[in-house]
C-alpha cells in the first residue's frame, strides 16, 4: 500500500508519494533524501546578522543607562506632582511597561547583545507611543515628559546611522502632533508645539553632527590604535633580533679568543718543548753511530721512535694553532676527518671510545675553509665522545646526494632530551657542568658560512645523529 505524504518547507512544498516500486517504508527513504533540499533552503531563508561592534555594545550601554535614569526621574515626578494624582495608576502603569522593556534591553546588553538590533525604527515607534501617553495623561504640551524625546533622540543619534535618527525625529513629531490633536481645543497652543518641533529638529541635528565625530574620531583612533600595535610589535621583533645578534656576536668574539688564547699556548708549549727534545733527538743520533752491542741499539732506537712520535703530536700542536685561514680552496673530506680524528685522540675521554669513520673512497672534494670544516667535525666528535660511556661507540658515514656531501657523526649515547632539542644551536646553552655552549652554535654558524646546513636527530635509546649537509665543488658533482 502507497501513502502520500507532504511537508511544507519554508520556501517549497516537497510532495512525497510512493510513485516508486519500492514498499511502504520507502515513504520515510524520500523523505531522508529530500532532506538535504529543505535544510538547504531553510538556511537560505535565515539572515545571518553579524555580531554588534565594540562602538554598538558602548552606546548600547550608554542608553540603557538614560533609559534607567529616565524612568527614575519619571517615577518621582509622578509619584511627587500634586497634579498627577488624577491619572497617577495610569501614568505609574506606562512607566511600569517601560522598565519592563528596559530590563530586556539591559539583559541583552549584559551579554553583549543589543536589543531589537534589526529593527531600530520599531523601538523610535515603542519610544514616541510610550512618551505621547505619559504626556497625554500628565499635563498635555507642557508635560515634563516632552524632555523624554530629547533622550530617545540623544540615544537614537548614539546608536544607529543618520536617517535612522532623522526617521525617529518625524515619529517623535508625529507623536507630539498627534497629541496637539488628541487635547481639548483650550488646551491647544500651537507656539509650544512649534518651539518644541524646532528644538526637536535642532537637537537631532546637533546629536547627529557630535555622533558622526565621536565615530570619526573613534574609528580614527582605532586606526592608529592598530599602527602603534603594529609597529610595536615590528619594534620588538627588531629588539629581539638585534638582541639575538648581538648574543651571537659575543659567542663568536669569546670563541674567537678562546681559540687565540689556547693556541698562543699552545704556539708556546709546541716552542719550548720542542727545542730540548730536538738536542734529545740529535744525541739519540750520534749515539746511534757509535758502535754498541744490540740491546743498546735496539733501545736507542725505541727511544728515537718515541722522539718522532712526540715531534708529530707537536708538529700537529703547531698546525692546529696557527691563524686560522679564511681563503675557499678544494678540501678533501677524508683529509679533514683525519686531522679531526687525530686532535681528537688526545682528548682524555676518548680513550675507551670506538670512534669508526666509514667513508667511501669516490667522494668529491668540498669547496670551503678548511680550517673551519676541521673546527666543525672536531667539536661534533668532542660532542659524541662526551654523550658516551667508556666502551661506547661512535661512527662517521659520508655519502654524495646530489650536489652535496652528507657527514653523519653519529653516537650511542643517552640521547638529547626533547625539552632542550629547540636550545642545541643557541648560545651559551650547554648541560655540561664545565661546557661553554659554544660549540654548537660556533659549528652552526662555521657549515652555514660555507653554504652548508646541519641538523641532528636524538631518542633516549638510540643516541644522537648530527648530519651535516656540505656544497660538494660545482665541476666535481658526481652522476
């Protein structure tokens, strides 16, 4: 059995009929299906009216305010005058509506809303029917009340646009005239309505004349309210970024005589040990050509063995305190890790470190500082080596992508906590108890000179991964 079923919609009617060779229960199917249709053009039907503005919420506090004033000054009037006491429950009865109406605008505004905000002339009508009673029934044309248009206009004019304010000014003189014609003919004087049209008009005037300059200086004063938030804040942002600046460049000036400083000593160490193990040295020789039996051979030579060794770690002293150079030359990288790996040995922490460079032998030279590329590995390596234990293990991986050549230094360490992770490059930030926080930041800034980059991975298990990210020379990239 087919039912047929209608539904009125706000802009069609759907007519649902089982016209289908569907059962009964597809009446209920249709009707699911068309609902989509009948959302859509009840969203259409429905204004979205956008929320009140700062300037709105204001002066709709500002008039709730007159009205309560308005209404008390009313009250006593009525209740005080002995000439209201003929029409006084009367008189009491319309201003009990208009507190009940100024207690739904108060609540409206108490939640940031403005009261019959799409319908401004219907509240001038409420305002110039509520204030012609209260006249009519207290005193006719020269009713304290007739003040009340004054504050409907003053509050009109706060409010809402210029013809709205001009459109409540002929409801108000609509209201006065009606009421000229509602009173006894003796009680007609055509002076006091003609003054009070004229001040009426004039007041709208003037009350729309101060609105528009009180919303042109406002809307002024918000524009350079907003300029000065915006250059302040650019203004901060600059400070922050010559602060940081300037951070950066005494991290680099203390580096730069901290290295000048240790390599004078080193400069001067390398000098004075140097000249007595050259006398050592030369007697080792001519003892040497003397005729001696073997075991006094055999230690002479150990003994000249040891000499060399200690001239080679001076000679690699000597080289590592010279002036850093700043000339960009074609630098091979296993070079470079060489020298690393032998300044590192004589760190003290190193021993008991497996330190494994696995580089492949095709790569292309760098193009860079070679003094600076040494300065970089060393203090990834000094890193890696103090993120260890003793029988921990450290591996150094090159590979070509590209046009770039990609050092990974990698460790098995306890890792770098992921609180410190956006801290690592900073200056003067360090977990070491006697660290500087200076080699990161140094090392950064050494690759990214040479138009490197460098990045790093950690997890507590796994250790840490610094890669660093190389320009491999325009005329050697390798396919």
């Amino acid at each position: 059995m087919a039912y047929p079923a209608t539904i009125a919609g706000p802009a069609e009617t759907v007519n649902l009929r089982a016209e289908n060779p569907y059962n009964d229960c597809d009446v209920s199917h249709s009707i699911w299906c068309q609902a989509p249709k009948i959302m859509a053009s009840v969203a259409q039907s429905i204004r979205v009216v956008p929320a009140p503005s700062p300037w709105e919420l204001a002066a709709e506090n500002i008039a709730v305010k007159i009205r309560w004033f308005g209404l008390l000054v009313g009250f006593l009037v009525v209740n005080v005058e002995d000439h209201a006491i003929e029409h006084r429950l009367i008189l009491n009865a319309i201003l009990a509506l208009g507190v009940l109406y100024t207690v739904c605008d108060t609540w409206y505004s108490l939640r940031g809303l403005v009261f019959l905000r799409r319908y401004p002339l219907s509240i001038s009508l409420l305002e110039a029917l509520f204030i012609g009673l209260l006249c009519y029934f207290h005193g006719g044309l020269d009713s304290i009340f007739r003040y009340y248009y004054l504050l409907s206009l003053i509050c009109c004019a706060v409010r809402h646009a210029s013809r709205i304010t001009y459109a409540t000014w002929a409801l108000h003189a609509a209201s006065y005239g009606i009421l000229y014609l509602a009173l006894p003919p003796e009680l007609r004087r055509p002076t006091s309505l003609l003054l009070t049209l004229v001040i009426l008009a004039w007041v709208t005037w003037a009350c729309d004349a101060l609105s528009l300059l009180l919303k042109r200086v406002g809307d002024h004063l918000g524009r350079l309210n907003t300029a000065l938030q915006e250059n302040q804040a650019q203004l901060e942002a600059r400070i922050a970024e010559r602060t940081s600046e300037l951070q950066e460049a005494q991290a680099r000036l203390l580096h730069q005589e901290k290295m000048a400083a240790f390599g004078l000593l080193a400069a001067g160490i390398a000098h004075e040990v140097g000249n007595p193990l050259t006398s050592i040295s030369s007697l080792v020789q001519i003892l040497q050509r003397r005729e001696a039996d073997a075991y006094t051979q055999e230690k002479l030579a150990l003994m000249r063995g040891q000499l060399q060794r200690i001239q080679g770690t001076l000679r690699e002293l000597i080289n590592f305190s010279r002036p850093a150079s700043g000339e960009r030359t074609r630098v091979a990288l296993g070079e470079i890790l060489e020298e690393a790996l032998n300044i590192a040995k004589y760190y003290q922490r190193t021993k008991g470190r497996i330190v494994a460079p696995h580089l492949p032998g095709d790569l292309p030279p760098l193009f860079g500082v070679r003094d600076q590329f040494v300065q970089v590995f060393l203090n990834l390596i000094l890193n890696a080596v103090d993120a260890t234990e003793r029988g921990g293990r450290i591996e150094l991986h090159a590979e070509q992508r590209d046009s770039e050549v990609v050092v990974r230094v990698q460790d098995d360490g306890a890792g770098i906590p992921e609180v410190y992770a956006g801290r690592v490059f900073q200056p003067y930030f360090t977990t070491k108890k006697h660290g500087t926080g200076l080699g990161l930041f140094v090392t950064r800034k050494l690759v990214t000179d040479n138009g490197g980059t460098i990045v790093f991975e950690s997890s507590p298990r796994s250790g840490t991964v610094f890669e660093v990210r190389l320009p491999v020379e325009p005329d050697k990239v390798t396919r």
